[in-house]
C-alpha cells in the first residue's frame, strides 16, 4: 500500500464534502469576487526554490504509519520528494513540466509517464502547475481566467464559478483577513466524484505566508481516501539537487 499511498499524494486525488453554513461575522467586509482574487494573487510565493520537511499520513483501505519526506522544489521545474520510513529510504518521486517518475523499494517498481494518468484518475486535466500550488496554497486552477460571484460562509469567502452548467462544480473558500485559500473542492456532477484540499493554516517564513500543512480527501464510489501532509523547517532560495536514477533491476508499473 506504500506505493499506493505515494502515489495518491502526489496526484493528488482526495476528495472531500464539504457542507455549508451562513454564519457570518457582520463586520466582515463585503468585497467582489474580483477583488478577492486580485488580493489572493497577491500572496502568491515568488522564490526560485523550497526546501522542505515534510509529516505524510495516509487513511485509506489499508492505513499507513506516518512518513518522513524530503520536498526539494524548483519554479515551474521539478517536484522532488525522497521518502523514508524509520530512518531508511523507501520511496522517491519526480515530477517535471512533462512527467511523472517515482520508484519504490519495497516493491521494485517504478512508474514513468506523464499527466496523462492523473488525469485520467482523477477524471480532471492536471498538470505540472496544479501540483505545485498544492505544496505552495495556491487555488488549483487559475481564478484570473472565468467569472466569478461571491458568498460569505463561516466566516470565509466562498468563490464560484458565475456559470453553473459546467461538468465541474469547483469552490474556493478564501479567509478574509489574509486571502489565503483555505479550503477548494472540485466535484463531477456526473460521478459525484469529489477532490477536496483543506488547508490548516500559514506560517510567515521571509515575508511568505506558506502553509504548515494541508490535507487531502478523496471520495468516489470504490475508495474514500484521507492524505494529511504537514511542514516542517522551510527554507527558501537555497541551493539544491535533485538526485533520481530508477534501479535497472525495477519492474515497471504499466497503467491500463
């Protein structure tokens, strides 16, 4: 399950449900879903690289224990994450503009594709920048693009598409203090299938407010799945390599 457990955390599959409430604070201000958005761009984290630890905790069919990572992050690059478990490397992932490698120990094998099959298991088109607003609490999808309308809920900003009649219902919920995403839930009106991402809160590191960790729900027919991630000692703009060579010996997975 460990290379399943990976592989659902770096695509990113989890899906949540997430069920609204109108309690609003009445001195919080009212603002247009352009504004809002205007001002959540704003936050975005502008360094050339991240280093970070990292806390995984997968929930799903068969629970694992928590995992040790290594996040090494470059701009618009490369994703590189090493796990381990006690002490020990067990697992490591790359992801690049145009592809998705990761390998494990345990099992000797690898997988080498590209967005084609988180796509197509997740059932939404993914691509390099989606997984790395992940990591950074950034909206998934680029809210610059689409018009948008405004609701206050539990005391957050909810953001949704002004057109209804997508085959996506996508929310965003922004805190009106700091306008950093807090939570975002993408649901396939079809499947009833749902991606859900909750963040837990930011840390100001270098003026940055980075997340210190987030959590990540998947719910369909077959499978509800819960992947909590927390951060530990982010540094920004270091120095860094990312160090990835499949073993020979490793049997490849093959997607069907």
């Amino acid at each position: 399950m460990l290379k399943k457990g990976i592989v659902f955390f770096v695509v990113i599959i989890l899906l949540f449900s997430c069920k609204s409430t109108k309690v609003t604070d009445k001195n919080l201000k009212s603002l247009s879903a352009k504004n809002i958005i205007k001002k959540n761009n704003k936050t975005t984290i502008d360094k050339k690289t991240i280093k970070a630890s990292l806390i995984v905790k997968y929930i799903g069919k068969s629970n694992l224990p928590n995992l040790k990572a290594s996040l090494r992050m470059e701009k618009d690059s490369i994703i590189w994450l090493s796990f381990s478990k006690l002490g020990f490397p067990v697992a490591k992932l790359m992801v690049t503009q145009n592809k998705v490698q990761f390998y494990e120990k345990i099992t000797k094998t690898y997988f080498d594709g590209d967005f084609e099959w988180i796509s197509k298991t997740l059932g939404y088109d993914f691509d390099f920048e989606m997984v790395q607003n992940l990591f950074l609490g950034n909206p998934l999808l680029n809210l610059k693009e689409g018009k948008y309308e405004v609701d206050i809920v539990e005391n957050l900003y909810e953001i949704s598409p002004k057109n209804k009649k997508q085959l996506f219902d996508i929310t965003f919920w922004i805190n009106p203090y700091n306008f950093k995403l807090m939570k975002e839930q993408i649901q396939h009106q079809k499947s009833n299938q749902k991606l859900s991402i909750v963040y837990k809160g930011y840390t100001n590191i270098d003026e940055d407010l980075f997340p210190t960790g987030f959590e990540i729900r998947a719910v369909n027919k077959k499978r509800k799945t819960t992947i909590a991630v927390n951060f530990k000692n982010v540094i920004f703009d270091t120095s860094l390599k990312y160090p990835f060579k499949i073993p020979k010996s490793y049997k490849k997975i093959e997607l069907k």
